[in-house]
C-alpha cells in the first residue's frame, strides 16, 4: 500500500475543529472517550474524491487506521447538491467579489451518507481498513471517517492509501526567497528538519533552497543557502527556478519566507503528483491568516483581464459547509506563489518569470505557464500574515508599473482608455489619502512603462528600490510620540457621505481651512494606516495614520498646492498614455523572449554560487 497523505492532528494552531471534530489531542494520536465520537470532516483530513478523480489516475482508496479500544467506524460522504449551492449563492458572490456589506450566512443541512462501516474491539494498538471506490462516488465532495467510542479509544495515526503504484517519482526542490527574516526562516527550517527525522521516505522527494537577497543568513541545517542580489521576489524565485532546473528536479516549490505550514502538506503535494494524470499538472496552496488561522485569505484566483479575483475568500474552515464549499470546482488561473509547486519543464517550455522586482511577476508567468491545470483542494495551505496590515509607500509603483506590463503581455484587447483611466483612479486615490510621496510614484510607474521593455532590460532594479524607498518614512509608536503625537485615542471613522458631495468638495479638499475642526487642527485625525478609507479623510486638516498591529506609521498634511501642481501633471501623462498605450504593449510581446531568457537573467543577477 502506498501513502496519498496520513491524518494530521493540531500542532501550529489552536483550532482543533481543522483537524478533528470531537476528542482530544494526546502525547501519541487522539483520544475519544467513551460514548463520544470523533469525525474528521475538517480541512486537514478529508479525502476530496471529486479532486483525486478528476486529477490523478489512482482509482482505489484504502482508509487505514491505527486504533485501540472498542467502537465503530464509519466511512462517510458529504457532498455538493444545487439546493447546497442555491443556499450559499448570495454568500458567494459577496465573498468572491469582495463586496463590503456581508449577507447573511445560511442554515443549511450537509448533505451526506454513510459508505461502509466496522466494529473494532482492539485492547492493543491494530489496524482497521475501509476501502472505497472513486469511481463509485457521484458529484463533487469528500469522504472521511467517523470514530464511535464504546470505551475509552485512541487514534494513533491513519491516512489514505492507494494499492496502485506511483506513475513518477517527482523530486522537488523547495525554493524560499528572503530577505531579512532570518527568524521565520530558521524556524521553517527546524521544523521541516524534525518532521524529516520521522518521515525519511516523504525526505527523498524534498531538499529546500534559501535564495538570501540580503546575503544575511549563516549556513542553514537542512537547506541549500544562495546569496543573491536583492531583485526581489522576481529576483529571488527566479534564481530558484534556475538552480532547481539546472540540478535536475521535477517540480520547484515555491514559498514565502513568512509564511507558516504543517509540513504534511508537503505529502498530500507529492502524493498528487507521483499520480497525477497529467506531468504538466501544479498543486497550489490556500492561505489562512496567521492571526485569525481558520480563516481563509484565498484559494486561486482568475484573471479578469485586467487584473486577478481571488476565490473562496472569507471562509471560516472551522465550519463543515465551508469546508465542503472548498470542494467546489472554480475555473482557477493562477495561484500566488505563497505556496504553489510547479513543474520544470515550464522553465524549459516557457522561460523564466519577468524581471519585475516585486508585484505581477508570479501573475504573468502563472497565466503563461498553468493554462488553469492547477490543483486546490483541502489540507493544502499554509499561514501567513494579514496582507491588509502590511504598507509600503513605494509598493504602488510597483503595483501600477507592473499592473501595465502584465496587461501588455496577457490581455490585448486592454485599451489605451482604460489604462489612462486607472491612472486617474490611482492618483485620486493617493491624494485622497494625502500620501502626496506615493502619487509622485504613480507618475513613475506610468512615466518608466512608456519607456518600453528596453528600460526593463537594462535597469537596475536594486538601486531603484533603494530611491523609491526614501520617500516616505515610517515610524514606531515610540518615536510618534516622542514627536509629540497623541496615539491613545480611538481611530477616527468618518460618516458615510454622497459621492456626489465627495466629489464636489475633492473629499474636502475645497473647503477653506476655517471650515476644518479646531481640534482636529491641533491635535490631527488619528486614522488606521492598514483600513482607513477615503470618507476618513473627508475635511481632514492633517493626520496621523498608524497601524497598532504593526507599530509602524506616520503623519501628513493635506496639500491643496500639490493638489492642483499634480493635476496639471496629470494631464499630459493621461494623453501621453493614450497615445503610446498600444505602441509599448507591442514593444513588449515584440521582447518578452528576452525579457525572460536564461542570458537576460544571468546578466542581472550576477549569480554567485550556492552553499551547501
């Protein structure tokens, strides 16, 4: 019998109901005692059936369990209908498209059935086994166990197996671009290390290479160490992909640095590719947020032309509807290289990612490479913190430079309005928001696109984002204060207003300065850096926008003369971008070959050599 990926019990996390619903966690396995039951419907140990059907060739599963004590097992289904879907379509359509005002989630009954069933009665540690056939089981959802205990029971271990022998035998290299996070890195490390003592056979298909941007990191344990020039993520997984490639691996498991994971995820990805029905199929990771971890952040994402949606957002994975809602099939066309594993012989048939520093590099290359063949589905996620906590004052320039070039290159029929048209949205909001250093970088990012893909060959990206940083400096509540700033008050939430008003006044910005509050003129508006929104900024003097959970923020004045300098800026560059759009984006079709070849790269990494 061969493993697809064992049960998993709570280590990371607090929230025992993704792992197992009933019972307790033990120094060995999982306790149920008498008269209770424990089920394993949950996001770590379901088995999704529809996604093992459709994807890999296994056709016969094995539930094996390792038990003592007295009781019964129950082999479950739960499973998608349309009055299922029917129910939850509102809360879709909130969640998916990321609308503000949430409906309100439904009562509904899971489906299910019962598949097989056994009595045990096992005073010593024995193995039971269920089996089931996919092909025997319609639609889409998972199955999973049930554990009745007459006595007092324990599960010692238990997975899902398969008599059929793999069809490949993928060796990974796992690829983590860092730069500065020593901390997280080396705790990754540690415990892949622990969980490679104890699993020796999952250890022979993995080896991790650190790519060290800031060239900051002592030898590592258990990993490959590679100094590297700070390109960025572009920079850092691009070098990965090539020392990966160049060594002779099947896939490059590419993570982030900050992120956290339960390393059996590591084994459901393997499982899915040593049987995969197609070598060119992805397996790619959900995230859950680190500081709310049954929540998921995202699940794939389509792209809408114009930029990505992610799906399954906002699901609580506590929650057995949610978890089968998981099991639904969504068109996918890209999946963020949080964690996303990929096969080599892209980097042969498709080249290697565009050098974009940071921001749309893993977008493009996922829409040139995946062609939607990637793999999603429970148990496979990792943690990672809020983005929406997360500010960077040059971030933009990147976000709107790069937004330009992967439309250039992945939707055509993008017009030359349309881009003007962000760029008066993305300014606007700038201003709103009085962060009058990052709308000077949303000129930039227009004013260096228009330069076409020669500017990008020759760059040199590592200076560039050492300038776009110096603009706007942030601060910790220690220094904010020492400056004289109040920070132990409430945010300040504006009122909702018209967008006909809002618009009339520029947010404020045409009242004259005797219509401002006079404390607010002393004192300031303390806003939230990570959530304020514009109507915050309405007739706002100057503010202090601060974000507690980060300790980092920093303090603006409302500017009409910049105001009205940047509008007339403004001009020029919108008729500018209406009249070289179209030029440009061919210029890049025209190059993307050698923006994403071998000999562009070597060039601008300037590669040193890896250290064991």
């Amino acid at each position: 019998m061969n493993l697809l990926f064992p049960l998993s019990f709570p280590t990371l996390v607090d929230r025992p109901l993704l792992y197992v619903r009933g019972g307790a966690t033990r120094e060995n396995g999982w306790e149920i005692k008498a008269g209770e039951s424990a089920s394993f419907n949950t996001y770590f140990n379901c088995f999704s059936y529809d996604k093992y059907r459709r994807l890999t060739l296994v056709e016969r599963v094995v539930l094996r369990l390792l038990l003592t004590g007295k009781g019964k097992v129950i082999l479950r289904r739960q499973f998608v209908t349309d009055e299922f879907n029917a129910a939850f379509a509102k809360v879709d359509l909130w969640q998916d498209g990321l609308k503000t005002d949430p409906v309100p989630y439904p009562s509904v009954e899971i489906p299910c059935e019962d598949l097989y069933s056994l009595d045990f009665d096992h005073p010593d540690e024995a193995w039971v086994e269920l089996p089931f056939d996919l092909s025997a089981l319609e639609g889409v959802g998972m199955v999973y166990p049930v554990v009745q205990a007459e006595t007092d029971c324990a599960i010692v271990e238990g997975g899902y197996y398969t008599d059929l022998d793999p069809l490949r035998s993928p060796k990974i290299g796992i690829v983590i671009c860092t730069y500065r996070r020593e901390s997280y890195v080396e705790d990754n490390l540690a415990r892949l290390n622990a969980f490679w003592a104890t699993h020796p056979e999952t250890k022979d298909h993995f080896d991790v290479f650190v790519v060290d941007n800031a060239k900051t990191l002592p030898p590592l344990t258990g990993a490959t160490l590679i100094p590297n020039r700070n390109l960025g993520g572009s920079g850092g997984f691009t070098r990965g992909l090539m020392e990966t490639y160049r060594r002779g691996y099947t896939h490059a498991l590419l993570m982030d640095d900050d992120i956290a994971f339960d390393p059996n995820v590591l084994v459901k990805t393997c499982g899915l590719l040593s049987y995969a029905a197609s070598p060119t199929l992805s397996v790619g990771g959900g995230m859950m947020r680190r500081e709310e971890p049954a929540f998921q952040y995202e699940m794939g994402a389509v792209w809408t032309g114009t930029g990505l949606r992610g799906l399954r957002r906002g699901y609580d994975l506590t929650r057995e509807a949610d978890v089968l809602r998981n099991e639904r099939d969504q068109h996918t066309d890209y999946n963020a290289w949080w964690y996303m594993c990929m096969p080599l012989s892209f980097v042969r048939d498709y080249g290697l990612p565009l050098p974009l520093f940071i921001k749309g590099d893993d977008v493009e290359y996922g829409l040139r490479c995946t062609k939607g063949e990637i793999a999603l589905l429970n148990g496979v996620g990792v943690w990672h913190d809020n983005f929406d906590f997360k500010y960077s004052g040059e971030l933009p320039y990147y976000v709107k430079r790069n937004e330009l070039i992967v439309n250039a290159l992945r939707s055509p029929s993008h017009s030359a309005l349309s881009a003007a048209k962000k760029l008066v949205r993305g300014l606007a909001k700038e201003l709103i928001f009085q962060h009058y250093a990052t709308a000077r970088l949303i000129f930039a990012a227009y004013d260096d696109f228009l330069k076409g893909p020669d500017y990008l060959l020759h760059l040199d990206g590592e200076a560039l984002h050492q300038a776009l940083r110096k603009d706007q400096q942030q601060y910790s509540k220690e220094q904010l204060v020492s400056q004289g700033y109040d920070l132990d008050r409430p945010y300040y939430q504006g009122k909702k207003r018209s967008f006909v008003r809002l618009a009339l006044t520029l947010d404020g910005y045409l009242f004259p300065s005797c219509a401002f509050d006079k404390k607010e003129k002393q004192k300031g508006r303390l806003l939230h850096l990570a959530t304020a929104t514009p109507r915050d900024f309405y007739k706002a003097p100057w503010t202090i926008q601060y974000n507690h959970e980060t300790d980092r923020g920093f303090v603006t004045r409302l500017s009409r003369k910049t105001l009205w300098s940047m509008g007339w800026k403004l001009l020029p560059l919108f008729f500018k971008t209406l009249r070289r759009y179209r030029k440009v984006c061919r210029l890049y079709w025209d190059k993307q070959d050698e923006l994403t070849s071998w000999d562009t790269w070597e060039r601008l990494l300037q590669s040193p050599k890896a250290s064991q």
